[in-house]
C-alpha cells in the first residue's frame, strides 16, 4: 500500500469555534492506482490534499491522525524531511493555476527550477529538460511559453504549465487537485492520456479530486465520496456508478449534464453544505436528504460495509449482501425525484436583436510581437436567446467576452447593444449600459477583491449603479446568495476563506445582483461541482425564461452547452469557424474542428469510450489546417470564409 490515510482529522480554529474541515477520515491508495476523491465544494477535499502534502499554517490548523506513506507517518517527520518528499516523491497540481504560478517570474524559470533543485541539473540541462515536458502537455510554441510570465498565456494554458511542473519530478503519488477543471475537451482528453502514460510508466498513484464523474469514469479505479469533511461512500468505479447506495452519491451522479438532453432541467441536490463550524453529531446530510429518520438528526451514521461499498447512512443498518433484497433496496427504495420541469424556447423569430456584433477585429502588441486575437467576428444575439461560445483555450472566446462588456477598447468594427454602438455612447447611456450587461468571469480568484467581505463584493454593482435603500439591496443580496447557493453566514468572510467552488458562485451572485439584460458568462460554472453546477444551469435557464435575459455562455463543457445554449459559435484562432443552431452543432458538425471538439467528450460511464466524430478524411484536415504550429507559411496565407452551407448553418472553408 502506497499511501494509508487512518482516522484523520483537520481543523482550523477560528472565532465561532473550530472548523471542522476533514473529519476522521480513513481511506487507501495502491501502488499504480488511481483514487477519485467526489464532493461539494466546502466538503474537505482540498483541505485534504493539502493536509498530505504538509503545506497547510501550522498556526492555524491543527491536525491528528496518521498519513502512511511507503510505511511511515508524515505527520511525525521533520519538516527537512517532509520538504524531501514534497514536490519529488508527492506532486500536486493545484486547482487555480492564476494563483499558483508566481507573477514575478518568467514561465521557464518555474518549471526549470523543479529539476535544478530535486535533480541538481545545470540550467542548460533543465532547459532542455522543461521545454521536453512543456511539449508533453501539448502546449504551443513551447519557446515563446518558456519565456513567457504567467499573465501572458491562457488560463487553460496556465494549467497545463502546473500539471507540466508536477510531472517533472515522476512522483509516487500525484495529488491532482481538478487539473482538468481549466483545460478545454481536446486538451482535457490529451492531459489525460499523459497521466494515463505516466501512471503505467512509473506505476505512479494518483489521488484525483474533481467534480467532472465523465473524468472519473474514465480515470479512476476506486471513488471516494466526500461530504462536510466525512467519507459518506467509497467503493469501485463501476460500483459507484452501476449502483450508487449513498442518496448523496445518487444526486450527484444524477446532477451531472447528459449528452443529448438539450434544454432538459438538470436534478439538483436542494439546500447547500452545512456551516462545519461546531457540527453537531447527526447525519450532516439529514436536512438535504428525502430519506431522514429521527436518529439521522441524533447521531453519526457509522460505516456499514456491504457488497464492495463502505457507506455511511443509516438506510443499510441491518442489510447484508446475503439478503436478497440488498440490491432491490438500493436501486428503487432510494429513488430520486427525477420530474423534469422542461419549458419549451420561446421562439425567436418574432424577438429583436439586443446585441449585434460586425466584423469585430482586436489585437495586441505591436510590430513582432503584435497578435491578431479576433479576426472579423461577426454574430447576433436575440432577446431571451443564449449563445454558447465553444474553442480551445487561447480561441479568442473570452477576449471576444471582454470586448462585448467593454473591458478591452480600441476594437474595429461594431459592437451594438440595443441599437446603440458601445464606443460611441454618452455617459448616461454608459451607465445604463454598464448595469444591464453584467459578466462572470473565469478565474473567481482574480476577479474578487480580496480586502472586501463576499457580501460586500455582492453589493458593490448595486451601490455604484443602482439608487436603492439599505432594506431593498439586503433583500436583494438574500434572494442573490440563496440562488447560486450561498448562506448568510458566508457574507462576513474574505475571498481567500472559500474554496473555489464557493468563489464562483460570489461571482454570480454579484453579476446577478443587478439583475442584467445581457449576462457574459466566462467559464461561470468550470470550477462548480456537479450539484451546484445544475442548480446555476437551472437558475440561469430560468432567468432566460422568466426575465427573458439574454446569455453568451463560454463553456469547453460541450453537454453543458448543449443543454443551455439556443446556437452555438465555434471558435478557433480569433475566427468563427462555425455558427448554427445547437441541436444542429451536435447531429450535424461539419467542420473538422468541431468535429474534433465533439470527439473529445468524455463519457460519464466507466468503460465506455469517446464517441469518435472524425473520419480519415476530416482527421487528415484537422490535422493538416488546425494541428499545426501558425509559423507555417501555407497555413499563414490561408485564405478561408464564413459560408452558409445550409440554412442557419455557416461553416469557414477555403475561399
């Protein structure tokens, strides 16, 4: 056994009492295997990897139990020989690369460092050495990256930065903190299959924390599910997924977006994580749970042990595997209520533009360094209509966001909402136009000020823009937060004291708050587990329907596009390559690189495998015109147009 985790607890002391962040946990790792670890954001999984890799304040928390690793306890080594393991023998990728790369230094000067000190390389040596691993996380242009500083590249792209330095080292155990939450389909399905590589190669164990199930379909041999800092379910992949026994794990796996559910509303999991502060003993999960009994709000659930399932929930007291009722019960006693409240789409003919976009251009830099990011992008969007955005990371798709609101200026070409042209409206229309488009954007972190309070954060839109009483922007901060999921309790607390889960949903809560015509949402729900992810989907569907907002959603979760978009815009290389109805994207994809994006989509079923949408034919395009380095000179002079193939369905190809 790798690593053995034996009775484990985290806690952090703070005014209100001790948070009890992981709560006695007991789980195990093989040599060569792959541990998914599930939950709600606020559930202790990040704590819990951190706890491993020693890198939490001793000042503030405290921690007991036992971390085995190869036979001997982290917690009683010294911190000169816990630095030996970290980082050479345990590796981490951490959730939000923005935050994990150090801003002062270049790209290259990071990686290099990791096999300067743990392999004591020349610094021409681990050059060679990091732009080798810059190149196995398929990153582009690996020269210009490595001497690139971390605010120059992509968010998507600064990920598989982290994930290049983590790998460096060929660690026993990697600790993958949603590595692949930043990353789009394509580059997801690649980084994948490295890990896959390296895990074979080296017979590296890895402890895999996310909220994607079609990752841990097909990454994981065994799940363990987490809730409020306690393992409430653990068994096999296939045992997780053929029969989940937990009513927590039965919600999640049914939360999760599906391939060919257009527009269907998503199960959500009512109510949100309980304040961990001072918990009570009782089944954390009673008040979500529609299978409560009275000892469910008396007592902990113990942990019954019943075919190849630990499960902590009271419904399996005095069931064994012997009784043939066992799998009868846990199929169809414990059932969801699945009543999908579907709405048909309004339809759009009869509905104005509210915004419309000619022949955008932006670019950055000048002379050498000058980039062309949009490249004549022309698109419309109706009243109550959503418009998924879908691409690589580095398309253009969130700078073609920024320009909509208005955040990047000095753009050719025409952006018009309602009528009006964006860079030639007065200061009153300005403002007027500044509280009805709102956006959400990718990275929660860097987008939150970390000297204010979450409540305050949520306010701020409204006592700039909105002339509101105190009661009435209260009332509007309660309706905002109960929404995306928050509690009242968390509206004292600063950005850095929420997970990131958590951090995304403020910065719904404040783009919502002022309640937008226009909604421009970056990524909003690429850091959100899959409970909180359907309840955000709904919200915003319902939104559409009631208020008739207006959406641009960017998303590389192609099924979460599918089920909230009306049309979908693909992009590649600043351009549109790609433009129709969704339901037409998804059964008709004519362009190879959508082609591409479709055949990257992870199944959410161990076993199973990508559905595969490229022909030899297409593939051999793909390759040829958008798997290539730029710098080719065929491919630069490449002449190519937005043509209408069919009605409502434009695809690029060459002139």
């Amino acid at each position: 056994m790798l690593l053995e985790v034996k009775n484990l607890k985290t806690y952090f002391k703070s005014d209100k009492g001790f948070i009890k962040s992981v709560n006695g946990l007991n789980f195990s790792i093989e040599k060569g295997k792959t541990l998914a670890v599930v939950g709600e954001s606020g559930c202790g999984k990040s704590v819990t990897a951190s706890t491993i890799m020693g890198i939490l304040d001793e000042k503030i928390a405290k921690v007991d139990g036992e971390i085995l690793f190869e036979g001997r306890d982290l917690l009683r080594l010294s911190k000169e020989e816990r630095r030996k393991i970290r980082g050479r023998d345990i590796s981490m990728i951490f959730q939000e690369p923005m935050t994990s790369l150090n801003p002062a230094l270049k790209i290259g000067y990071q990686i290099s460092e990791v096999f300067m000190n743990h392999f004591k390389m020349s610094k021409k040596d681990a050059k060679k050495k990091s732009l080798e691993m810059l190149e196995r996380v398929k990153l582009p242009r690996v020269e210009k990256i490595y001497k690139s500083y971390p605010h120059q590249i992509s968010g998507g792209q600064s990920q598989r930065v982290m994930i290049a330095m983590a790998l460096s080292t060929r660690p026993k155990l990697l600790i993958a903190d949603e590595p692949t939450t930043a990353l789009d389909v394509t580059i997801q399905a690649k980084v994948l299959e490295l890990m896959k590589e390296l895990k074979e190669e080296f017979a590296t164990s890895i402890m895999f924390i996310t909220h994607d199930l079609g990752v841990v379909a097909e990454m994981a041999d065994e799940v363990v599910v987490m809730y409020a800092g306690k393992i409430v379910e653990r068994a096999s992949t296939e045992d997780i997924f053929k029969n989940p026994m937990h009513p927590y794990t039965k919600g999640l796996l049914e939360a999760r977006p599906k391939l060919g559910a257009e527009n269907e509303e998503l199960y959500n999991i009512e109510g949100s994580v309980p304040n961990i502060i001072n918990l009570k003993d009782s089944c954390y999960f009673h008040d979500r749970c529609d299978y409560k009994m009275p000892i469910c709000e008396k007592e902990i659930p113990p942990t019954f042990k019943l075919c190849n399932h630990e499960v902590g929930c009271f419904l399996y007291e005095g069931l064994s595997c012997s009784k043939e009722e066992f799998l009868e019960f846990a199929k169809n006693e414990i059932s969801l209520d699945k009543e999908k409240k579907f709405t048909p789409l309004l339809e759009k003919n009869d509905k104005k533009n509210i915004l419309e976009v000619k022949n955008l251009i932006k670019t950055f830099g000048q002379g050498k360094n000058k980039l062309l990011a949009l490249k004549d992008v022309s698109l419309n969007l109706k009243e109550g209509e959503t418009l998924g955005v879908v691409g690589e990371s580095g398309s253009g798709k969130s700078t073609l966001a920024r320009c909509i609101a208005n955040i990047y200026k000095d753009t050719k070409g025409q952006i018009l909402f309602d009528g009006k042209d964006i860079n030639k409206m007065d200061k009153k229309d300005y403002r007027d136009y500044r509280s009805r488009v709102q956006m959400i954007f990718q990275d929660p972190y860097s987008s939150l000020n970390p000297r204010q309070k979450a409540g305050d954060i949520i306010l701020e839109g409204l006592k700039n823009l909105k002339n509101m009483s105190k009661e009435e922007m209260n009332k509007r901060l309660n309706k905002v937060i109960s929404l995306t999921g928050l509690s009242t309790y968390h509206m004292d607390r600063f950005a850095h004291e929420f997970s990131g889960g958590q951090r995304q949903r403020i910065g719904i809560a404040r783009a919502l708050a002022l309640e937008p015509e226009l909604l421009i949402a970056d990524e909003p729900t690429s850091a959100l587990d899959v409970s909180i992810q359907a309840q955000i989907i709904n919200l915003l569907k319902d939104l559409k329907m009631e208020l008739g907002i207006s959406m641009i959603f960017i998303s590389h979760d192609m099924a979460v596009v599918e089920n909230i978009a009306d049309k979908i815009a693909v992009m590649y290389k600043g351009e549109i390559v790609e433009y129709a109805a969704t339901k037409e994207i998804f059964k008709n994809p004519l362009h190879p690189y959508t082609k591409g994006l479709l055949s990257a989509v992870p199944i959410n079923y161990p076993g199973q495998k990508r559905k595969v949408y490229l022909d030899e034919k297409s593939k051999e395009e793909y390759e040829k015109y958008y798997r290539v380095d730029s710098s080719n000179e065929d491919l630069k002079n490449l002449k190519t147009e937005l043509v209408e193939i069919k009605k409502d369905h434009m695809v690029r190809i060459k002139k």
